[in-house]
C-alpha cells in the first residue's frame, strides 16, 4: 500500500516523465472562491476537477452536512476523472488539505490501495515554479474504479461513544463549545478529546514528521493498536486527523456524521467544558 502523502518533486517528475498517474483537484474552501474557477485559473498539467460537494458528499440532511457519497454515485464520479484500480492517485487542494484528505479517505475506504495526498497542496506546487496548466479540464478517459470494502473503518452515532479514544478535529473553542459558526449547537461528544487539524502541520503547510505526529497523538492516549474514532463538524476534516494518525503510523476510524448528525438529535448529550 502507497505512503499516504507525496511531496512535489516526486509527483513532477512522474508528470515529466509521464508516468501513469490520475492526479485529482478538489479545491474547496468554506466561503471561499469557487473551485471550478480557481482550477481553470492554473493547475496540476493533466489533473481532473473534483466538487467536494456533489461528488465527495451526498446532500445534507439529518445525516449531517456533508454524509458519505452513495458508494455507486462515488464510483461513477472516480471514473469519469480516470481513476482506476491498479493507477496511482494523487490529490491535491488549497485548503491546507482537508478536501485533499477527503478524498483520499474515500477512495481508501472504497478500496483504492494507492492513494496519496500532495502534501503542501496547490501552494507547495506553485511556490516550486512548477508547471502550470490553465483552462478547462481535458476529458479525462474513463477509468474502471470499483469501489469495494476497503482499509478505512467508520463508527455511527450509535457507537461512537463506545469508542476508547474519540478525537475532535475542531479548533479548540469550537470543541470547548465558546463558539459555533456553522451548526445549532456548541459543545462536543461527551468523552472526546481535541486534537486539531492544525497540529498536524508545519508553518510551510506541510504535515509534520510522523515521529513529530506520532508524539502529537500519543499525548491523547492515541496510539498503534488503540481503539480510536475522528470526528469534525460534518466529517471532512475530520478525514485530514485519519490522514495524519496514518502517516504516524496508527489507525484510526472516521465518524462521518460527525457534530452536524450529533447535534440533529436533541436527546444526545452535549459537553461544553474543555475537559471530556
């Protein structure tokens, strides 16, 4: 199975070279300008765009404000950007690689073995005088992805507290219940403890070493062969703490639902404190 992350010298000389590989933009970001435009703006040279919310999510509902794709509408969407089975994928945003990691959490867990987040993103690719493609995507060639039981676990509201370590990907005063921008209610799971997306990084924007992550979890108790669960808001960064845990070595399981489904059902407890 791939490492999980790949920097971008490695990924420019598969481009140069030519390798077969299916390279994926999932610009996204939350009130942020539109993905589509900032692809055709510039981009990867042969990358294929990919809506974080029509093709990585299903509609919001009671399951929360981004549930888990249809696994056949999943399928669909993979082919028709060219990802096959036995073809490398890299993903790349500009969102610090939370939508980056959202995708790779979805492949994974439909059953692609050889996924890999860029890691610095669109930033680290540009910064590097690489080149750049503008325009229009070119129409990709079908792939054959299937999507199967892959290597990533979920849990659901129903099991999520029976979880021995469950990790809140939120800032801290979103977990502590200070603020809430997004959904109706402040707080976290009861039990659940903060580790945010940005302890995963480095001030350039790339993921810390794994023995540098691997300390990061260790101090929640999250380690190798624990019983861990991530949650987020609407279970998509959440996704970018399974990305880290993985690149330290450790599995974790992702609640999809997350704080948008827990909170959708006023008779679910609610903690407020910054202690579980």
């Amino acid at each position: 199975m791939a490492r999980p992350l790949i920097d971008v010298a490695d990924l420019a000389d598969l481009v140069e070279r030519g390798d077969p590989v299916t390279i994926l933009d999932v610009r996204y970001r939350m009130g942020g300008p539109p993905g589509p435009e900032e692809f055709a703006a510039g981009h990867v040279p042969g990358a294929s765009y990919v809506d974080l919310d029509t093709d990585l999510a299903s509609p919001p509902g009671l399951r929360g404000r981004h549930p888990l794709p249809d696994s056949a509408a999943f399928e669909a969407a993979m082919r028709r950007v060219g990802v096959s089975n036995g073809r490398p994928v890299v993903v790349y945003d500009d969102w610090s690689a939370h939508a980056a990691a959202r995708c790779w959490w979805l492949l994974r867990h439909h059953g692609h073995r050889d996924v890999r987040v860029l890691d610095g993103g669109w930033a680290a690719w540009t910064a590097a005088g690489l080149p750049v493609a503008t325009g229009g995507e070119a129409e990709a060639a079908p792939g054959n992805f299937t999507a199967h039981t892959g290597d990533l676990t979920t849990v659901t509201a129903g099991n999520v507290q029976g979880v021995s370590i469950v990790i809140d990907a939120r800032a801290p005063e979103r977990y502590r219940g200070e603020v809430e921008p997004i959904d109706p209610v402040a707080g976290h799971i009861p039990g659940a403890v903060n580790v945010p997306t940005a302890r995963n990084l480095g001030p350039d924007g790339r993921f810390l070493p794994a023995a540098d992550l691997k300390a990061t979890y260790a101090e929640v108790g999250a380690v190798a062969g624990a019983d861990i669960a991530v949650y987020c808001g609407s279970g998509v960064t959440a996704a970018h703490d399974v990305l880290a845990l993985e690149v330290a070595g450790v599995a974790a399981a992702l609640y999809p639902g997350s704080w948008s489904e827990w909170v959708a059902d006023p008779g679910r407890p609610v903690a407020t404190s910054a202690r579980p």
